[in-house]
C-alpha cells in the first residue's frame, strides 16, 4: 500500500465484503502500518504500507515478486487499489 489512509480504506472494503477483522490496522515495531482479516473462504491477509518502499506511480506497471515457498519465479503483481491484489498473510498456522 502507499499509506497509512490507503491501508484503513482496504482494511474497510474488506469488512464491508464480509471479512473478519483479525488484528486492526497499527502502528509496528519496524516503523510500517499493518492490519489482518480473513476472508469468508477463511484465508488470512495482510495489508501492510512500509515506509522503506515507495510504491509505484499508480500506472500498469507490474512488478516482479520474489520467488519463494508457493509462488513461481518471475511472478508478476499489479499496482491496485483492489483487495484482490493484497498478499496473503503468512502466519505459520494451517488455515482451519
């Protein structure tokens, strides 16, 4: 996300559209904002801004994601202000 206000607004969307609030959107230890929900189907998400990365101009332009456990190489992501865009929270658990 490209600030604080744009976090709150997806974290709002996405409770507007039925997800559970698992953790509002705060201030962190390491200086970002983030927050948790979970979608009807039971997914867990995080909508996080961190301060050390300026976010793309918002244009079509994709960005490459980093390769690791669950997501292919050269893997592309767009700039969005959907939530569908937002990353899965990685939290260690099985979901339920």
């Amino acid at each position: 996300m490209a600030s604080k206000a744009e976090v709150d607004a997806v974290m709002a969307q996405a409770a507007k559209a039925g997800a559970g609030i698992v953790k509002p959107a705060h201030d962190n230890f390491w200086g970002g904002y983030a927050g948790y929900f979970q979608d009807p189907d039971r997914h867990l998400w995080e909508v996080v801004w961190n301060p050390q990365w300026e976010a793309p101009e918002a244009d079509d332009t994709a960005l490459s994601a980093p390769a690791g456990p669950g997501r292919r190489p050269g893997a592309t992501c767009r700039d969005s202000t959907s939530i569908t865009t937002v990353s899965p929270a990685r939290s260690g658990r099985p979901a339920r």
